[in-house]
C-alpha cells in the first residue's frame, strides 16, 4: 500500500468517527521549546492546557514532524531519520480510553478491502503503562487480545509527555510482530526490532512539571479533561505493508534515491559506503525541503544553522557518490511530487524554495570545487612522490581557505588510498587558534578575522537603504569585539555592529562613510566608522555610550543630517571639478583616485606636468559656473553596456555588479559610474574652492578643494588675511600689492647701499691694520681678529692689508670668531716668501692652538677650527715661528 493511501485511509477512517480534519501545521510553530514540531499534538497544545477552547472535540492530522537529535548518525543506519510524518488522532475531553482503543485496533485489522490496513491480529502486541490495568481490561475486551500479548512497562516506555512542562499522560503502545526472522520470541519488552512499534495512544490527563512522570516524579495536577493524543508512524507502517526492510525502501523515500542512483550510476545496495550517502541524501532532502518550505533559510543560527547543515550534507554525499552538478533543486522537485499531495504548500511556494536552496547549494560549490581543485593537486603531489599522507597543512588550507571539514578532506583521501596527517592538522588548527586570539588582542578592530564576517554574511547582505531614508529601522545581525563574536556589548566599548539594514554610508567610491547613532531604548552608539565588507556587509564601528546592545535587538540607524549634506555636497563636488578638468585639460586627464567627506574633495588624476596658476583657475571657474547653471543630478540604474553606451566615466580597478548606478550631471557633461550620495541640483554643492595643486607620482596629479560652507570659511580667512595685511600697510585692500611691490624695492635699494658702506669700512680698516703690524726683526707681522668681518671679508680683508704692506717681507693672519668656529685667512707678501714664510706651511703652526686644520698656497691658504679661545695662542705661536 502507498504511502499516500495510509494516510488516505487514516483520514478517512477518523473523519467517519467524527473527528474533524485539520491539516498538518508548520514545523516552525511559535513555541520557544521546540526547534521544529516533532509531534502532531504540538499544534493543540493549548486545547490540552485549557488555554483555549478547542474549536472541535474530535481531530485528525497527518502531521510532518522533524527531529533533529542525531543528524550524524543518519545513514549509518536504516533506523536514524530526520524526518517523519505523524497521523494522529485527538479528542478534547470528549471520549477516552476505551474509543481511542477501538478506533486504532479497527483500522489496523480491519482488511484492506474494507478500507483498513488489514494487519493480522494474531500478530499485535499492545504495552501498557505499569498499573493501568483498565487500559488492559480493555485491550481484552474490546480487541479480544490475550493476555500474553499484553505487556507492562514502566513510565521510561510508556508515559508520554512533551519533554518539557505541559500535558503528558500514561500510553499504549501497539506492536507488529515482523517475524522470528526479525529477532527473537518475546513482544516488545524482548525485542522493538522484531516486534516494531506503529502507534502511541496517549491518555493525556496530567500536567507535569520540571520532573517527568517519566522517571517517577508525581506530575504537579491534572488537565481540565481528559484527553486523547495518538501517533502513528506512517512511515513505519509503509515499511510493513510495503514488505520492505526499512523506511528508505518505502516509496516516498526510495523515489530520492532513485533519483540520486539515476544522477550518479551507481546502485542503492551495491555497496554499504555508498549507501551511507544515499541515506542522507533521502532524509536530508526531505527535511532539508520541508524546512525551507515552511519558510526557514540557511543560516547560522538556530533553525537556520541545522538546516544548512542538512543541505550541505546532501550536496557533500551527492558529490561523494560523484555527482558532480548541482543536485539540490532536483532533489526538491522529487521531494515535491512526492509530497506535494500530503502539504499543498510545497507546490505553492516552490519558486521560493526552488531559489533558497539553489542559493545555497552555489555558495557551498564554490568553495567545494575550489577546494578539491587544491586537494586533487596536493594528492597527486603526494602520490607522484611515492607516498601516501596527505599532510596536514594541505588539510588545514582546506579547512581555513575553502571551509572543508576534515572528514571531508579525511574521505576524499581514503577513496584515494591515502591518509590524511591529522596530527599536524590539529597542531595548525591549534597554532591559528592562538594566532587568532593574539591577533585580535593587538587589534583594536577585527577586520582581520574573515571568518566573523563570512559567518555573518551567510546569513544575508545588509540591505542599504541610504538613498532613501536617513533612519532606518533594523536588527543587529551580529556584534564583533577584537575579531571575535560576542552576544552584547556594554557602555564605554569599541564594537563592531552589523545590521540587517542600514541608512549609514560605507565608505567607498572616494566618499567617506557616513557619522551617526545607532539608537534604541536607552542604548545609544556612536558610528565612528562604517565598512563594506565583501561589498555586501555593511560593518559599523561604533562606540557604546550609554547602554547595552545585545544581538537580535531593533535598533535605530540614524544618519548624522548634517554630515550627509556635507556629504553629498563632497561627492557632487568631486563629480564637477572631474569634469571641470577634462573639460579645461582634455579627455586624458583621467580621475585615477579620490577621496571625499562634507566640506572637501581631493582628485587624482592622470596628467604630466603642473598646471599654471590660469589653468587652476579655469577649472575653478569652470566648476563654480557648473554649480550656479544649477545642473539637475540624476540617478540612473542599468546594465554596464548600458552605462558604456552612455559613455559614462567607469574608473579603472573597480569592480562593478551587474546593476550598475550612474550618476549624471548637467546630461553628459559629467556621467559617472558611482555607488556614492549625491545633491540633487548642483547649486546645492555650493562654492568650490581648489587650494592646492600637487605631484602625487609620476604622471599623476592632486588638485584640492573646499565645498559649500568650508570653501566659504576658507575664503573669509583669505579676506581676514588681506585685511590685516591692509590694516598693517595703512592701504586700502587693493593697493596692498602696489605697497608691498614698493617695500620690496625700497629694501633692495637699501641691501645695496648697505653693502657699498661695508666695502668702504673694510678698505679703511685695512690701512688701520697695516699701520699696526708688528715688527719681528725684520719681518712683519699683522694678526688680528677685526670685530664684525667674516666670511668673503675676511679674505678680501687680508688680500687688502698685504698690498699695504708692499715690498715688505711679511705675513697677515686674520681670524672670525663666531660660537664655537673659528675661520682664518694667512697671507704672505712676495718678500716673506723670499724669506721662506709659505702661507700653506703656517697652518700647522698655530692651527692646533684653535683646534683646525687647513691648508692653501705659499701666497694665500684658509681654513677653520673649532676653540675661538685659542686665538692668541695661535698668535703667539705664529710669532714665535717668525722670529725664528
Ligand atoms: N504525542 C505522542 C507521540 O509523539 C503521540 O502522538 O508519540
């Protein structure tokens, strides 16, 4: 019997005994103790609690039920599954044990030509709760079971409650003996393989607490009625009446691997590795698709986390079994036909699924196909080479770069004969763990942590709403400290924030990011910085100061408005003077950079040469005109060829996604490729001021300017300047350069005249200097350091006395101190030098007295030292020299 007839003919035989149909809820109902529904009863939990009147005293369901307890286990055997389905039958406080009992013993023997499922009765076991011996009574009496047939069992086996506080009660479990082939003699106390459970009766009566009747604790009172929730496995007893071993036999579940054997060429059956993965492709897909379609994504979180693992788990074993194209969206068509009749849903909302997994799917290939490009290289290197252990770093590369886990990597390599180093894996593993946490303990921001990000990415791009709004409602997605995730964050912290939305402008395209608050309930943070991350993460710097922001809070983002005029009025600005340049200066002069914030605007762009003082101020009035025109800014969307056709500006280096925005101003004058914010006239960008023009490199030029207010500050500082210039010269402003031209001569004038005194005064201190030369026996002497001579003077000084001395046998030695430096001049007449006084070869003599060195010609020799003190020492030792 199919699948869909059990079900068929559950409802039916329900529907006939007044129960009314409800239709299987969502896995996702809104109760906090359950990550999905994993019973039919959950959805009347409140009728069973009092908490509302049930709307219908009978029910039946077929309820799609997921339990997610042991994922890695499924596969491995035919018993574990996530996903199953619940047929159920309910009474609020209406009848009880003895109709709960006849209801389920008529539709599992009565025969199938008569609409039952037609189980033997020879063959049905029944358990009862330890003392409920009305429940066996009525086993007796109303399906004529024998004693022997009937099993006690304590609360362990059979009471049932929801695991947490709520409705629970004794149950009666029914049993299909499978046959002595299926395990040994017994019932179900002996053997729940052989003896194979179809359907829990749960007398639902009591509300337990914190401790489970279950392990004897006294349930804390009793429900307002008495009620009935039963469960039988439909897929349990399709394995029984399909005759077939186990649930992936059955034909809803074996229509995926049939599927999965036509994708790969290979056979369920042939061998026990394989059919591991045929196993969790068949389960996974039917979880993994129920679970999108109730509206759940891949996350990393909660749902969304076991959900991605379920999906990655089949895309992993489809590619084990080597199928190598995309499998997710096949394996959800299977999974609706078979299912689609059983929750209309999944048609309906197919297209959304159909994308969420595909989505999905694509993500993870990436980095799958990436990663075993690596491994194939690093198994073939590892073969080539006569070996067969694949090393560990080629393991952790795969896990860090291409998100591999390492039984990933472990069984890629042993369907290639090799092992897999796992020490040396776990020792890097180790090593980056340590490395990470030094790192972020460094930093004081974590962009290095790549991982934090990806993480948050996979669960959506934040969306910018920045064009639109300046306040933008949204949750935190995730909070990062030092590279690290942390769940809050409180006053006084520098934290990283990313939203779901945000008004706030990353920065990019030149243009600074945007200043704001992130605001909620008694929380306010500062947004000091905000980063693309990726292109699509929006990751805001902020400081805390006052409050606490915890993951998952609503917030406010909230645009400082101020800023983003300055903002706009910046990058429109930046847009104008661009094309101010390319007007003035031609095509070629390229933007190559430029960087934006409220207020000024920096350029780089491809030129050689400066520009002349004209030129800057052609662009300038030319930019400026451009602003008073009052040009309209437009905003455009379309593809790239559209943008080329346009000929808008694509700046080199830059990557753009298929949508690209365009930014026109004043038509084609100045179109640009830009992600950026913008004014929506040009006279709004106010006035432009350039304030510089400089090198950055070769070929590459920097022009400056100030926007709007801070153009207009920076030419009232240039008034105030002049003013007080004018002020200063007692002119009025224009006439400051004529004075200033003036003052400038007048001081030349005045250099000149200075100088003419000074050769006049040397002139005359020579024949004073001569007069007084020493007479040395003959040879004359003239040492002196003249008061105020230097330099070139000291020189000329000198050359100028030993014309005075004539035909004199002498020497003139002429000294200037200043500080901590001594000069001198030597210079001897023609007779001195007859007389054997060489200039050159008086140095030595009195230079260590000054500390110096120097040297020169017989006639002329100069040099310097550095002891001023040691001036008449020098003068006495040349004295001395000469007297010899
Ligand atoms: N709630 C019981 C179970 O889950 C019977 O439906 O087994």
């Amino acid at each position: 019997m199919q699948t869909h007839e059990i079900i068929k003919r559950f409802r039916e035989h329900f529907e006939r005994n007044g129960h009314t149909v409800v239709p299987s809820a969502s896995l996702i109902l809104d109760d906090p103790t359950l990550l999905f529904v994993n019973a039919g009863m959950v959805q009347f939990k409140p009728y069973f609690l009092g908490e509302a009147p049930a709307p219908y005293k009978r029910a039946t369901s077929v309820q799609k039920c997921v339990r997610t307890g042991d994922i890695d286990e499924v596969g491995k055997t035919a018993r574990h599954l996530t996903f199953f389905q619940m047929a159920g039958n309910f009474s609020f406080g209406d009848y009880f044990k003895a109709d709960a009992i006849r209801f389920a013993w008529e539709l599992v023997t009565k025969s199938q030509d008569e609409g039952g499922y037609g189980f033997d009765p020879n063959r049905i076991w029944v358990t009862v709760y330890q003392n409920d011996d009305e429940a066996i009574e009525l086993w007796q009496k109303l399906a004529g079971l024998p004693p022997e047939r009937i099993q006690r069992r304590d609360g362990l086996d059979n009471y049932w409650d929801m695991g947490v506080p709520g409705p629970g009660g004794p149950c009666s479990e029914i049993y299909y003996d499978r046959g002595p082939e299926f395990g040994k003699d017994g019932g179900p106390i002996a053997d729940e393989d052989r003896y194979m459970e179809i359907w829990n009766l749960v007398f639902m009566q009591d509300l337990r607490g914190e401790q489970s009747p279950k392990y004897g604790h006294p349930p804390i009172g009793v429900l307002p009625a008495k009620n009935i929730d039963t469960g039988m496995g439909v897929e349990r007893v399709a394995i029984l009446l399909q005759g077939v071993d186990n649930i992936y036999e059955t034909d809803l579940v074996r229509a995926v691997i049939n599927k999965a054997e036509e994708l790969s060429g290979k056979r369920y059956g042939d061998n026990e590795v394989d059919d591991v993965r045929f196993r969790v492709i068949a389960d996974h897909a039917r979880s993994g698709i129920m679970i999108v379609s109730d509206g759940v994504s891949p996350g990393n979180e909660g749902r969304g986390y076991v959900l991605r693992r379920l999906l990655r788990r089949i895309v992993r074993s489809s590619r084990l079994l080597g199928i190598t194209e995309p499998v997710l969206g096949t394996f959800a068509q299977v999974v609706r036909d078979e299912m689609g009749p059983s929750y209309p849903d999944l048609v309906t909302g197919f297209e959304r699924t159909l994308s969420v997994v595909q989505a999905e799917e694509n993500a993870f290939l990436t980095t799958l196909t990436a990663g075993s490009r690596i491994f194939e290289t690093a198994a073939g290197e590892v073969r080539s080479a006569g070996g067969t252990v694949l090393p560990g770093d080629k393991a952790f590369q795969l896990h860090d770069t291409y998100g591999f886990p390492i039984d990933l990597t472990l069984e890629m390599a042993s369907e290639q004969g090799l092992k897999v180093d796992e020490d040396g894996f776990r020792k890097l593993m180790a090593e980056q763990r340590a490395r990470a946490k030094a790192d972020a303990a460094a930093r004081k921001t974590g962009h290095g942590d790549k991982t934090v990000y990806r993480e948050l990415l996979e669960l959506g791009a934040t969306e910018f709403t920045g064009y639109q709004e300046l306040d933008t409602e949204a949750t935190v997605r995730g909070l990062i400290r030092e590279g690290q995730r942390v769940r809050s964050a409180g006053e006084g912290e520098i934290v990283e924030v990313v939203l779901d939305r945000t008004s706030l402008y990353a920065e990019s395209g030149g243009q600074d990011s945007d200043a704001g608050l992130i605001v909620a309930d008694g929380v306010e943070l500062e947004v000091v910085d905000v980063q693309k991350v990726a292109r699509k993460l929006w990751v805001h710097q902020v400081r805390v100061r006052h409050g606490e922001v915890v993951e998952g809070q609503h917030v406010l983002a909230k645009v400082d408005p101020e800023w983003r005029v300055g903002a706009r009025q910046g990058h429109s600005g930046t847009h104008v003077v661009h094309a101010a340049l390319r007007q003035v200066l031609g095509p070629k002069a390229l933007q190559s950079g430029s960087y934006n914030k409220p207020g000024y605007l920096r350029l780089d762009f491809a030129w050689q040469g400066g520009l002349s003082p004209e030129t800057r101020s052609e662009i300038e009035e030319v930019s400026n005109l451009a602003v008073r025109k009052d040009l309209p800014v437009k905003v455009m969307y379309g593809t790239i060829e559209d943008a080329q056709r346009l000929g808008a500006i694509a700046l080199f280096g830059e990557t753009y996604d298929e949508t690209v925005r365009m930014v026109e101003i004043g038509g084609p004058w100045s179109l640009e490729l830009c992600g950026g914010t913008h004014v929506e006239h040009s006279s709004q960008i106010g006035p432009i001021t350039l304030i510089g023009e400089s090198s950055v490199g070769s070929g590459v030029r920097r022009v400056e300017a100030y926007v709007g207010m801070e153009a207009f500050q920076y030419l009232a500082q240039e008034r105030a300047l002049v003013q007080n210039l004018a002020g200063m010269l007692k002119v009025p402003d224009a006439e400051v350069p004529a004075r200033v031209e003036a003052l400038v001569e007048r001081l030349r004038v005045a250099e000149k005249e200075l100088d003419k005194l000074r050769g006049a005064q040397l002139l005359s201190s020579a024949g004073t200097l001569a007069d007084a030369a020493e007479d040395l026996g003959g040879t004359f002497l003239v040492a002196a350091a003249p008061a105020g001579v230097s330099g070139n003077d000291l020189r000329t000084l000198a050359v100028d006395v030993r014309g005075k001395l004539g035909d004199k046998p002498g020497v003139v030695a002429l000294f200037s101190a200043a500080d901590d430096k001594v000069s001198f001049v030597v210079a001897t007449t023609a007779a001195g030098r007859d007389k054997g006084l060489a200039a050159g070869k008086l140095v030595p003599v009195f230079g260590p007295a000054i500390g110096g060195r120097g040297g020169g010609k017989p006639d002329l020799a100069q040099g310097g030292g550095t002891q001023p003190g040691g001036i008449p020492d020098a003068i006495a030792a040349l004295r001395t020299e000469i007297q010899k």
